[in-house]
C-alpha cells in the first residue's frame, strides 16, 4: 500500500469513526478513482487441515469447571477477575500487538447508533448461575481467547453449543450480560462460546467480515472460530448435531461466514443486525455496504469456492434487523433473506405476520418453508429498532430492552433445527 492510499484510509477511518460514513466513503472513491484494492492473496488449505487444537488453556472464572477438560492446565480466579486490556492473552504468554494497518470500523461501537455503548460489566453482573471458563485456542490460523459459560444443569450429558460473535468494541462479559444468553443456557441446558476478537487482529475489535482472506474454510478468523467450536467440543460433552453459531453486527456478518465455510459444524445460525455472506471484500466496500446494503454473490458458487470438499448444505437461518438501524442499513437484511432463499430453493412466505412485543415494539416476522414445510429461513424486522440486539439487557451495550426478544427467538429455533433434520 502506497503512502498516499495508507494515509487516505486511515483518515477514512477517522471519519467512521466519527459517523461520516458519506465523507468516508467519498474519500476513499476519490483515492482510489473508482475502484477496488483487492484483498491480498491468503495461502488456502485443504477443508481436511487444522481441525484439531494445536495448543489451549483453560482458567475458570466463576466457579469450578466441569470434568471433560483434555486441553491444557486450569487455574482457579477469583470470581469476576477477566484480562486487562494489554495484558498477556491467555495461553499465548504474549501481548496484543497493534495493526500497523488502518482497521474496519463502525459495527457497534465504531459508529454509534441509536443506543450508547456502556461499560462493560464484570461476569457476576450477569444474573447467570453457572460456571464462566477464561480459555484460549491456538491454531494454524492464529490464536483467539474465548470464554465458555457451563450452564447450572450440565452434568457431564451431552448438551447443544453455541457460538457467540460479539460486534465492534464489545467483549464476551459485556455481550453475554447484553444478549442474556447464559440465562437462557441456564434455563434449557446448553453451553455457549464467546471467542475474544483480539486489537491485534483488528484495532476496533471487529471481526473482519469484509476481507476476502477470512470469508472461506481453513483460513484466517473463520478457521480460528471452527477451530475454538472444536476445541470445546473435544473438551466437553457436546451434541454434534446443535452446535450453532450467532452473532451481532460484525459479528453477524461474520456468524453467516461461518455458515457458508462449515456447513457441516454448524447446524444453524443467527444474524442480529449484519451483512450477507461476501457483501464486502475490503474496507470500501464494506463502507458502501453499511450504507447502502452489500448483496453479495449467488451463494450456490460461494458455498462451493468457501467450503471446497465439503458436502453442500445451506444453513438454516434466522435474522433480526432494526428498521431504524442508521449504522448497517436495513436493506442488508433484506439481501441476507434473498441470497439464503435462492441457495434453498424455498418459495414465498407462508407464514406472515405483524406482533406486539412485551415492553411496546411491534415486528413483523416472516417464515419461508421448503417443500416439506421446513422453515429455512426467519426473519425478524423490528420498528423503532435502532443498532441494538433486541430484547436484551441494559446491563450490556448495544442493546433495546422493549423487544421483541431476539435471544428467546434464536434459541426456540437452533431447538427446531438440528444437523441432519
């Protein structure tokens, strides 16, 4: 990258920040007259490489974990006690270092929305009443810190897992506490991974959706998420067949990678408030497509070039979108419905309908079923809901207390949907 493209960017950057996502993006057409940086080229591996840890470690952060563990030493810490930001990332010995590279910003956090950020609260604040484990996974790819909540009811049976991506500048504790997911875990017995994006993989804490080089199997941020889900699936007692994967704005975009590049470890996923698979290859893109909406390709041939080897099978769905959202335009969610239906073959909807929430908000939640009658895809969209989680707790950021509860929504439909069904 020549200087005057870095020093364009990273005032791009800037301008995210701030919320002039019209000026950002103006710059960055002016400095690139038109067109596109691709993405640089990313060494591919085989689908059958790095399905196994290469290295982790496990603490316990509340409570005493649960026997199962065949991965690294654990240590006892005092309850609420999480990594300080610059410390050591746990089994790495290592600390964070910063992008030279201007990052993505503006999936929550970068640019505000209609709901401040609040401060992140500590484990305990959660209400939850199961065990919090402080972990780490080491792979090919690189390595990610995690955090896995063991639910008050597991003993050992196996149990359903999900995956949860958080958005830009939020961390597990606060996405957990927002989401409410460990309670939900709690009452239905499952557990739930929430992988650390690291300010060392991007400076905002993003998921980097919008590179080519992490949107496919076995490289970069998706084969490091995989490889955590494994890791946790080797170290506890899982069901294999209801392992899903969710997540929020980045990490949204980013749960819909994950179900395109491993269709066959994730049985469905959820996407709060994100993009379609491949809306954006780089950093101008996404900007056009946060503003705009990204449609990105037929996902018959990206399944295809993203999972290659890899039986075809296109994901159940569920999404929810605010129609007020003024950080990833409303119409994303429209492109996320159209690419999942064109892979599924599902027809029009036959299930429509408008609903009150408890708490005021009203949401109008669309079913498309397959030929069996099968739901494939559910969509959620939410009047007066800005770029929030919705239904979740105050006591996280990002979130819409008045409903409808997209937490409740998610769970009662990874229960309707597992591998293999």
């Amino acid at each position: 990258m020549n200087d005057t493209l870095q020093t364009s960017m990273a005032e791009a950057t800037r301008l995210t920040i701030e919320g002039q996502l019209a000026e950002a993006t103006a710059l960055i057409q002016r400095t690139l007259g038109g067109t596109t940086v691709a993405a640089p080229d990313v060494p591919s591996r085989s689908a059958g490489e790095a399905l196994e840890p290469i290295e982790g470690s496990f603490r316990v952060v509340g409570g005493v974990q649960t026997a199962g563990n065949r991965s690294g030493g654990e240590t006892v810490h005092p309850a609420g006690r999480t990594r300080a930001p610059g410390a050591p990332v746990a089994g790495t010995g290592t600390r964070p270092r910063p992008s030279p590279m201007p990052q993505m910003t503006g999936l929550p956090g970068g640019v505000p929305g209609s709901v401040r950020p609040r401060p992140r609260p500590t484990p305990a604040a959660g209400g939850y009443e199961g065990r919090l484990i402080e972990a780490s996974y080491t792979g090919p790819a690189g390595t990610r810190a995690y955090r896995l909540y063991i639910p008050r009811g597991y003993t050992g049976q196996a149990v359903p897992l999900l995956v949860m991506l958080h958005g830009c500048t939020q961390t597990p504790e606060d996405f957990a506490a927002g989401t409410r997911m460990n309670t939900f875990a709690d009452r239905e017995t499952f557990l739930v991974a929430y992988p650390d994006q690291s300010t060392a993989a991007n400076q905002s804490r993003c998921w980097n959706w919008f590179e080519a080089g992490h949107q496919a199997r076995a490289q970069g941020e998706p084969a490091i998420i995989a490889g955590l889900t494994r890791q946790v699936i080797a170290t506890q007692n899982v069901d294999a067949r209801r392992v899903n994967v969710a997540g929020l704005s980045a990490g949204g975009a980013m749960a819909a990678v994950m179900g395109v590049a491993y269709p066959d470890l994730y049985a469905a996923a959820g996407v709060h408030s994100g993009l379609a698979y491949g809306a954006a290859g780089n950093l101008g893109a996404a900007l056009a497509a946060l503003q705009r909406g990204g449609a990105g390709p037929a996902l018959a041939g990206a399944q295809r070039a993203a999972a290659p080897g890899v039986l075809p099978r296109t994901v159940p769905l569920i999404i929810f979108h605010g129609e007020r959202d003024t950080t990833v335009h409303p119409q994303n969610a429209d492109q996320v419905v159209r690419q999942w239906l064109t892979a599924q073959g599902a027809g029009a909807p036959l299930d429509e309908r408008t609903e009150a929430a408890e708490g005021g908000r009203q949401a109008t939640r669309t079913v498309y079923r397959d030929a069996d009658g099968k739901s494939v895809v559910e969509s959620w969209r939410v009047q007066g809901l800005g770029h929030a989680w919705s239904g979740g707790s105050p006591s996280g950021s990002y979130t819409d207390a008045q409903g409808p509860d997209a937490s409740a929504a998610m769970v009662r439909f990874f229960r309707e949907h597992p591998l293999g069904d």
